[in-house]
C-alpha cells in the first residue's frame, strides 16, 4: 500500500548499482532509463518510486496537459499555442500498470463527443503525464505486446501518437523509463531488453547487519512515515542538489579520444550488436563524471558504465538469461586499457560513414520479419548448441529442465519443408492483426455499420444516419446536426494471429522408428507458415526425465527453427511433464498478452514412459495433464507419430482428453489434403 509520504531515497540500505543507475540517468536521460531484475521481494519498487523526490522540479505552462515547457512550448500541443504565464512543479513518476489499455497509456480520442458536441475531445494518457518525468512498469516483462510496442514507438520519437478514423493527435513524450521485473516470471522480448540503457540486477542482501538494518528502517518508516521521511530529508535534499549540479555540469564534461577508444574496446570484446552499447556507454560514462564531479571521463567512469550498461546487449542466444561475468569484464577493460594506449589509425577504416544512431533493431529475434525464416541455418551447422552450452559457474543455464534430458543423439536432419495446412483456432478472437484465426478485432476489412456492435466509428454510416433529420432539427450553420443516436459503428471482419506452441516428443521411441527427420520437418513447415501468418512461435520439448522450453513464445520464427534443428533426441517419454510445461507457458503467456488465442500442437506417438511424479502411471498421468489443459480452454491438434505395424493408439487417449483435432503427420501438408483444420476450445 503506498503511503502519501515515500520511502526516502537516502535510507535504502544497499542497491548500490541501482541507486546509482537511477542517479546517473537523472543526470543523463539520453542514458534510456533502467531495467531493474531481481527476485521477489527486494524493494525494487520502493527504490524506484524514492526517485521522484530527486529529480529537479519542471517549469511547464500552467494548465497545458502536455507538460510544455515555457522556454520551448511544443508547437503541435493539442492544448496550445500558449498565453499562459509559466509555473513550477515536482517531476512526475508515472506507473504504468501491467493490464493498462491503449487508451490509457496514449489517451483517448472521443470521436462521438467530437461530431455530436464539436470539441476536440482528447483525453491524454499516462504517456502525457511521464513527458519530462518517470515512467514506471512495474513487471514489465508481463506487459502486453501491444503496450510494448506503443511503448517503444513513443520512447524511440519521443512523442505519443493516437489515430481514430483518420482523426489525430500527437504530443511530445519524453521520459525516463524504468521497468522492473522478476526472471522468474518470464524473460524480456530481446527487443525490449535492448531498449533500456542500463541493468541491474538486485537481490536481497544474505549479509545479517544488511538485512536487520533494511528490516530496522522499514519498520520504523512503518510506524511513523512522516518521521521517518523527515530524518532523510536532508540527505534527499543533499542528493538532489547533487543531480542538479550533476545535470548542470554534464555539457561540459570532457570525453578524451582515449576514453571513446577504451568504450569501443569493450564494446567490440563483448560483441554487442549494432553501435547503440557505444553511445549508452559514452553517455553514461559522461554522467558518471559529472556525478563525481569530474571535469572529464576517466577510466573509472568507463569501467563503471561497462557494468551497468553491457550485461543485457552481449549478443548472444537472445533467449539465455542476460547476464555478465565480472571476470570477463574485468578482462576486458584491461585489454581496452592497451586499446586506449595506443595511438589512432590516422584514417578510420573505410572513411567512417557514422552508423546513426538509432539504427534499426538487429537482434535476430526483431519483429520486423525483413529476413525469411530459412535464413538462419549458421545455428544448424554448430548442433548441440542447447546441450553443449557451457554455463558459467553459478550462472542458470536457460531453464532448468534442460540438464534433465541428458545428452541423447544428434540432431535429425529435417526432411524438406511443405506447403502446410491452415491450422486454426475455432470461433471468433480479438487477438493483434495477423493471418490464421477469424477476429472481429479494431483491424480489418468493415463490413457494415451499426448502432448496436462494432468497434470505433464507422464515418459514413454515422452521417447516413444523421442526414434525413438535418431539416428537422434545424440546421443552420455549416455543420451537421449529428446526435448520438445517429452514431455508427463499424463491425470489422479480419485476421488475427495467434500464439502457437509446439510440444515435441524428442524420446527414443520417435528417434528410433526414424520419424524424427519427417518430424522436425513437418514442425518447421508449421513454423514458416506460422512466420508468413505473423504468430507468436514457442517450443517445449520432452524427452529423458523432463520436459524444456526450448523457446519461449517470440516472433523470431528463426530462432525456433534453430532450436528445432538443434534438437537433440532419445530417452523416455515424459509426456505429462511435456504436457505440464506447455500449461506453464500458456499461462505467462496468458497473463502477457490476453487477447492472443493460443493454439498447442502437441507431435507425439503417444508411448509416454515416465509418469509425472515417480511411481505414477505414465500414460494415466499424460491423460490426466491433457485433462487439465482441456479445463483451461486451449484449443489444441495432435499429431500422431505412431507408426508400425502394431499401433498402441495411445496418442488418440491423449486427444480426446485434450479435447484436440487429431492429425496424423501426413494430413500436415496442405498439398497431400485440402482444408483447414479448426482446432476448438475445449471450454
Ligand atoms: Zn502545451
């Protein structure tokens, strides 16, 4: 429960790194704000919102929306132009809550308000609050994909943008973005991740005089907030005038060609992609001096920068856990050392055309589907990536179960790719624009208007309505006599695209009755085609004694391809576990992206060998998880790898307690059998 007083930002005990990312992009908001990560329980948020209290007061119009600052007023604020004397007020932190709509985070434009009243009736949204402030997502790794993207369009231009009907409104919002968010509960899209200029990771303190002092403090704030705050005051106030005096210095702060040469050292050691880690560094790095009251960058600063700013950009799986070694930083800084020595090519090679700087997203799992599936088969040519990775010590590996498999044959080589069948969800969903269920959705083709349903405005519809009546109620003037009764709304028909998580059976009974290759290669048929539909791809697969997200539900069809190549096979069968962890999937995936219809496509023979709990019934235990997963409304195929001459149909109890489509592998291809397949929700 938040108090009207907050925890003081001087009497956090520890977060030392976090304390000082927030400080440092107080100093620099070019820095692009922070991604706290840590387990449950560790004050993430207190710290956060402690911020607020620092950051120096705002001169804004009085009684602009917008924030528009008097010295520099937007000149597109839907609120201006501005007469208005100028005020003061404290910077903002603004909390974005995980299960926001869009309207509230951009604002709302009331259409109907419009033609009915004739005022533009704009309602800003939580963007127009954090413009010159904070803005705050507490779990932001369970944000909606929708919000995301919004999100990341306004950080990236700095102004918010909302459209209806060809009506729109646009105002500047920049701000300062921190998000937190617990591992436990799902990782970051790699494309979020990169947005955030530095990281930190927090954990509780396992030292006791740590631990009693944070429980001392709470409690005593507890008891008595006012007091409490009150005894910080100073040490607030302290601080604050030292990111003031910080802020005011930065211009002038001096980064020594030596210094820009030991941030590209590192950079390039680490093998960051694009130049974005370069510029967080120098930035950072600056603030840092600033902060120390420095007249120019020192190798410190850079070293300080590096720790913040490079954990989350190490190119890499974009699925492992972000992360750094200190002992490869430290290696690094100290080879960057002889690097920012030695004197400068006297010409940079290739005559130094400046990669801007925010160039376009490189990661492979981007969302901008410029590169065909196919593309990444450098992933295929060094198999045993998942098996073979080397964790560090005291570094989880990606997911737990992956050391359950054991280390099972070489990978399958997929038969040819085909044309699939159109697999869909039944019914009609809600979910974003794509190409494979029906939606009724804002997107799409309008079908008809109508006074009853539909979503946003159907224009002509409206005016339709509204004209026989013009005489009537008198028209006089240049516009038309619309009332709310007349108001249309348009009811669309379009495609939405769905989340489709593939369960694979990896055991020894696919491999050994060599349907592994028809296997993998009907499953990355399924994956192009679910890649041309715009889905959301994920990949479990079982074998051995355990079950792994071998993906996590991603755009980048590519990586899923990858990681099936790369599928190692042989084992048991745990198909409950399988079963289970697809649940466990959906459900974070749920909580993400609710309007995203899933569809599960479970590949096995159905021989389950290990039960879910020891000394259980393997094939009862399967049953019953499909059971569960039925209960939950998933709306599933199974494909049926048996083959032989005794069939045990195992595969067929299996789906029917799912309540699934059953397919056999064959039926995959829409060049061997026509139609679509539509997969029903169970409840
Ligand atoms: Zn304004």
């Amino acid at each position: 429960m938040p108090s009207a007083v907050g925890f003081p930002f001087s009497a956090v005990v520890g977060h030392d790194d976090l304390r000082l990312s927030l400080l440092l992009n107080a100093v620099h908001p070019g820095i692009g704000g922070v991604l706290v990560r840590g387990e449950k329980g560790t004050a993430k948020s207190t710290v956060v919102r402690a911020l607020a209290a620092l950051l120096p007061v705002v001169a804004v119009v009085d009684g602009c929306r917008f924030s528009c600052d008097p010295a520099d007023p937007d000149p597109d604020c839907p609120d201006g132009p501005h007469a208005t004397p100028a005020a003061t007020r404290p910077a903002r932190l603004v909390e974005l809550p995980v299960g926001a709509t869009e309207d509230r985070l951009i604002g709302s434009l009331d259409l109907e308000r419009a033609l009915t009243e004739g005022v533009r009736a704009y309602q800003p949204g939580l963007l127009a609050a954090a413009h010159r402030g904070v803005l705050y997502v507490d779990e932001v790794n369970l944000l909606h994909d929708h919000l995301v993207d919004l999100l990341l369009d306004a950080a990236a231009m700095g102004r918010a943008h909302v459209e209806r009907e060809g009506v729109s409104v646009a105002h500047a919002a920049s701000f300062l973005l921190v998000g937190t968010m617990n591992p436990e509960e799902g990782e970051l899209r790699p494309q979020l991740l990169d947005r955030f200029g530095l990281t930190v990771e927090v954990r509780a303190s396992r030292d006791i005089d740590t631990r009693t002092e944070v429980v001392r403090r709470r409690l005593r704030f507890e008891a008595d907030p006012t007091g409490f705050a009150a005894g910080w005051a100073e040490a607030d106030a302290a601080l604050a005038a030292r990111v003031a005096t910080a802020r005011a210095a930065l211009p002038s702060v001096a980064l020594p060609d030596r210094e820009l040469r030991r941030i590209a050292a590192v950079c390039a050691a680490f093998d960051v992609d694009g130049m974005r880690a370069d510029l967080v560094l120098a930035r950072a790095a600056t603030a840092h001096a600033a902060w120390r009251g420095a007249a120019e960058v020192a190798e410190e600063d850079v070293a300080t920068a590096a720790r913040l700013a490079l954990p989350h950009r190490r190119r890499r799986d974009p699925f492992d856990e972000p992360g750094i070694e200190q002992d490869q930083l430290d290696q690094a800084l100290r080879d960057a050392a002889e690097e920012a020595d030695r004197e400068p090519d006297p010409e940079p090679p290739g005559g130094g055309a400046p990669e801007p700087e925010d160039s376009p997203d490189q990661s492979p799992a981007s969302d901008n589907g410029q590169a065909p599936p196919e593309r990444n088969t450098s992933a295929a040519e060094q198999p045993a990536a998942v098996d073979q990775a080397d964790p560090a010590p005291g570094q989880p590996t990606a997911d737990p179960g992956a050391g359950a498999q054991g280390p099972g044959q070489s990978p399958a080589t997929p038969d040819p790719a085909f044309r699939a069948r159109l697999l869909q969800v039944d019914g009609v969903g809600e979910g974003a624009p794509g190409r494979r269920s029906r939606s009724r959705a804002g997107s799409g083709r309008a079908l008809r208007s109508s006074a009853a349903q539909g979503s946003g405005l159907h224009l002509i519809g409206t005016l339709t309505a509204a004209a026989p009546f013009q005489r009537a109620r008198g028209r006089a003037g240049a516009g038309l006599v619309v009332k709310p009764g007349d108001v249309r709304r348009a009811v669309r028909e379009g495609r939405e695209s769905n989340l489709v998580l593939f369960v694979v059976d990896a055991s020894g009974s696919m491999a050994a009755r060599k349907r592994m290759s028809a296997v993998t290669g009907a499953v990355v048929s399924l994956l192009r085609d679910a890649y041309q539909r715009r889905d959301k791809v994920g990949l479990v697969t079982f074998r051995g004694a355990g079950a792994t997200v071998a993906l996590p539900p991603t755009s980048s069809v590519e990586a899923a391809v990858a990681r099936l190549r790369d599928l190692r096979t042989g084992g048991r069968t745990p198909l409950a576990d399988g079963l289970l962890r697809a649940r466990e999937v959906l459900r974070v995936e749920r909580l993400r992206d609710p309007r995203r219809r899933a569809l599960l496509v479970v590949v096995t023979d159905g021989r389950a060998t290990v039960p879910a709990r020891p000394g259980g019934d393997a094939v009862r235990d399967a049953v019953r998880a499909a059971g569960v997963l039925a209960a939950d409304g998933v709306a599933g195929v199974v494909v049926d790898c048996e083959s032989g001459p005794v069939r045990l149909g195992l595969a067929g109890r299996v789906t029917t307690a799912l309540g699934a489509t059953p397919l056999r592998l064959e039926e995959l291809s829409a060049d061997a059998v026509a139609g679509v397949v539509r997969a029903a929700r169970a409840a």
